[in-house]
C-alpha cells in the first residue's frame, strides 16, 4: 500500500460503513452528507500517521473514517447554525430536511465516529479515546468562540488564531496522531506529528482567509470577497484594524458593520486598506510562519524519510491548492 | 455504602465534575441543565447494577454518571426539537441562552459522557463502549421515530411500544447492564438486569401516559390532559382509535387532530371515549404485564436475595409515584 492509494482505500471503506437503517430519516441525512464528497484530508493523515512506522495499514481504517465522520458531523451542526444554504454545492442537511433532522442526525454521527475506534486494541483504546474526546470538545469550543466573536467588539489576532486551532487545526493535528498511535509509535513522534498537524491546520485556515479576498474568483469555489461582505473578523481584517490609521480606521468602519448598499464598493474598499497596509504579505508571512514550524515538527518524528517525503508534498499541495 | 447512600453519593459526585471552563458561553448551559436536579434515576440504576455484584462500588461511580450526563444531553436537544420553554420547571436552554448554544452545548454534553467511561479497565471497555453506543444509537431513533409519528396518520401500538422502547427505556436497560459488566457480573446476569431495566422502562412510560391523563392535578407536575390537548398518540389514544365504535370513532375524529375552540370540553370528551373503553384498565394490565415480565429477569439475576430487595422496593416506589 502505497500513499497514492490512500484516497481509493478510503473512497472503498467508507461505501461499505453501515450508519444504521431505520428509520431512514434518522439516517438518510447521514448518507447524505458523507455521499457529498470532500479532499478526505483527515483520514488520509490518519493513515500517513500509521504508514510513518509500519506496513500494516489495517487497523487505521475505521479509525481513520472516524475522523472523517467526525468531521462531516460538525459540518452538519455548524451548517445549521450558521443557516448555511449549501455545503459543496448541494443543500444543507436542514434545507433538505429540516433543522430537527439535521440536530438528531449529527448527534448519531457523534454515536458513530465514536464506534468506529471500538476494534482497536484495548490497551490502545483508552488513550486514543481520550484524545479524541479532548479534539472534538476542543472543536466545539473552537465553533462557539467563532459565534461568540461575531457579536464581539475587539476580538485580538491571539484570540482569533485560537479559535481556528480550535475549530479545525487540532482535528488535523489529532488525525496524524492517532494513525502513529495505531501503529505503536513512541509518545514522542505522536506528539510531532499532532504538532505538525495542528500547525499545518492553522496555515490553511490563514491561506482559506487570504484566498477569500486574493483568490482566483475562476478557481475559487465561493464568492472572493465573502469574509468582507459578512463582516467576518478574520486575520486579514484584525490585523487590518490593529495598524489601520486615522483615515483607514474611518474607511473600515463605514463599511464594516453598516448595511451595504453597493457589495462590489465595499469589498473594493476594505481591500484597497488591506492593500495599503500590505496585509496580503503579511498573512502569507505568517501562513509560512505557521508552515516552517510544521515541517520542524515532522523532521523530528523518526521514521524513514521515504516515508515522509509523500506527506510533505501532500501538505505543499494542499498549501497551494486555489480553492 | 447502602443503596439508601447512592443519591447522596451521585450528588457529591455531580458536584465535584469538571465539565469545561472557556468559553463560559459553551460549558455554562451544561451545568446549568445538570444543576436542575431530577431523581438522578440512571445513575442509581448503575450503582444497584454494581452492588448486586460487589462491595467495590467505585469505578462504577464515573460511569453512573455518564449515564446521566448522556440523559440530560438527550434531555437538551430534545427540548429544543419539541421548542419546549420549561424543563423541571425553568427555562430550557434554548430558551435562556439560543438556539445555537442548545445545539454545540448539547453536543459536548455527549463528547463528556464518552470521556466519563474511560477510567474503566481497558478489558471491559470496548464491550461496555460497543453497548452505550448502540443505546445511545437508539434514543436517537427512539426520538426520530416520535418525530416522525407526529405527521404520520396510521402509526400502530406495536410501533408506538418500540418508539418508546428506544426512546426512554432502552437507556435504563443498559444504565443497570452497565453496572453489572463494571463489577464483573456473568454476561446472563448483565443480560436479564439490561431486560429488567428496559422492561420497567416501559412500563414507567406507560405509566407517564397514564397519569397524564388520570392522573390527580394536585400531586401530577404538568398539565392534566395535556396529551390530549396536543393531539399526542400515545398509547391511550392509539388503542382507542383501535377500539373505538363509529360513534366513538366520529367524536375522536371531531377533536383530535382540529382547532380548539374549548380545551376542557376536548379533554373532557376524549376521556369520556377512554372511559366507555375501559383504556385505563386496559393501560394498567399492559404496565402489570411489563412489569412482571421485569420482575422475573430481576429472579433469574444471580445475586443476594438481600441485595436484590431494594432494587425492587425502587422499583416499586417509581412505578407508584404520582408525578
């Protein structure tokens, strides 16, 4: 088994999971969402995590769907709470259904990601379960600071870098851990490699910001300009607002906040002060900041550096992936 | 320790249990919900499910509590599935804090209740992790399925049985199951307490069914009549509809289901029909049948007739409460 071959390994695996029959509109909308697709990042580094240290692959598979179950059950929450209409292009679970279903549904898929390590060597179970336990609680208060936040008035550069490793970098960050785990690495490497994880995910979150005002709007998948048009406090705006002068501070807080009459205006205006202030260079700063301090993680971790090699350029990709 | 000690010792141990602390906004909801109180039924359950067995009551202690912190997860999303504004007579949590809140605070709820099991021996835990998941799988259908019978016009006694089975029951069943598996009980002997605690289960549903409608609105914590009033089918209204006469049949056909111009006059009728049908002798042989079918699993538990006693005497003070 080969890294090219994770994603088909996966793609196989999950067609298989049985979530659960009847009724059908308990488990419908979990078909439903895990069919919608995805880059199924989180499992390939579970099994990357496992591939470091042995050949036997086995044993990370249902762990490594775990993650991915897990994942797509915070979509489906977050999805409803933030009254999104879609989620990769097709409807969200509670517009095809309705909120109810989109609560019970995600709340069995917490059931399941949790089943899905139950064939892991006991002796592994307990410490693997309760890093697990730790990530999802860590993903949930990384969703409520984010909804906290937008009734904030001053949210800081550490508090918003917090959230986002909260919310998405520590799954990544737990998914690398567990295939080493699985796989008998030391204690040492585990925690590395969740480093690595961890800050490779608050990068991407950083390069999800920026591609969302310097995007490609060919390549991209969403509107550029998105996060301005909502007010969305994200790195760029932040650091926007902490070095913006007296007449910046003024042009941001027309727009900012304020109903909008003209959306292209707006989104050109607060870009023109992220220009100014040379906000773009300054994130992709700290995107390779971030990214640097990864790959010093994944030096340390022992394993051959065949193995490595295929993880690090999945990272770069993923880096510099358009949308 | 005596069973007579067991609300006092899930009392201290609620007491001193570290949900989370930031954000305040994501662990407060859940205190809150648990510091409302309610007769801490499961947990107890857990323990008498231990104490059949052992002296060593402690590392079931963690567990008991899982299996009320799952309950009150399940009491949390529930309420705002059903927008209900009161729970034990305070606001709900979707009512004091938002909808949202409801969602991710229930959400860690369940990620706790999982962390509370693993302290176990890790030879017991898969086996004991495998069961409350299919349990808690099944409050889930149990809640989707009652969901569902409010837009279905034909739903049968059989299914209405199975709904609550899964919804209420089946949690008791494992609460004792679960006791018995942490003190090393024989497998038969964890199977007829996991029977006896589903069984009773029913029957205390029934029950709920019952008072409801006849029960005495001095001592009765809701509402007398309140399923009726919302056109709930339960088992009363269900195996009336079964039985009733075309007379019988017209008068439910003229208040369930339409406007209420007079809701004493609705109750009052449908409770007239219930009389003429004898649905509360026929409820009460349905909870006697339940209940001794418990009781003869209770028999065939391989335990001290002296330890067994008080699990019955609990039994029976639940069965006969009038709230």
């Amino acid at each position: 088994m080969t890294p090219q071959e994770f994603p088909q390994l996966i793609t196989a695996a999950l067609a298989v999971l049985d979530y659960g029959q009847a009724p059908e509109t308990l488990y419908d909308p979990l078909r439903y969402i895990m069919g919608l697709g995805g880059k199924r990042i989180r499992p390939q580094l579970t099994l990357f995590g496992a591939y470091l240290f042995t050949d036997d692959l086995g044993p990370a598979v249902k762990p490594a769907l775990a993650t991915e179950v897990f994942h797509n059950f915070t979509l489906l929450h977050d999805d409803l709470m933030d009254q999104a209409p879609l989620r990769r292009g097709q409807p969200t679970v509670h517009e095809k259904w309705n909120p109810n279903t989109a609560i019970l549904s995600g709340d069995v898929m917490l059931v399941r990601a949790y089943e899905l390590f139950l064939d892991l060597k006991p002796e592994l179970l307990p410490a693997i379960l309760r890093r697990f336990s730790q990530t999802a609680a860590e993903v949930c208060e990384g969703q409520q600071w984010d909804m906290n936040f937008e009734t904030e008035t001053t949210v800081s550069i550490a508090q918003y870098l917090d959230m986002i490793r909260l919310k998405t970098a520590v799954l990544l960050g737990f998914a690398l851990e567990l295939g080493a785990r699985i796989a008998g690495a030391p204690e040492a490497d585990a925690e590395h490699l969740r480093q690595f994880g961890t800050a490779i995910g608050v990068a991407f979150q950083l390069r999800d910001d920026l591609l969302d005002v310097y995007g490609d709007a060919a390549t991209f998948g969403k509107r550029v300009g998105g996060d301005i048009l909502s007010d969305k406090k994200t790195f760029l705006l932040l650091t926007a607002q902490a070095q913006a002068s007296f007449t910046q501070q003024e042009i941001l807080r027309q727009h900012i906040g304020q109903p909008v009459p003209d959306a292209e205006a707006k989104i050109a205006a607060v870009r023109a002060v992220y220009d100014e202030l040379r906000i773009r260079a300054q994130t992709e700063t700290l995107i390779e900041t971030y990214f640097q301090a990864a790959l010093q993680h994944l030096d340390r971790v022992a394993a051959p550096e065949a193995r490595k090699a295929p993880l690090r350029h999945l990272t770069l990709q993923l880096m510099e992936r358009e949308s």
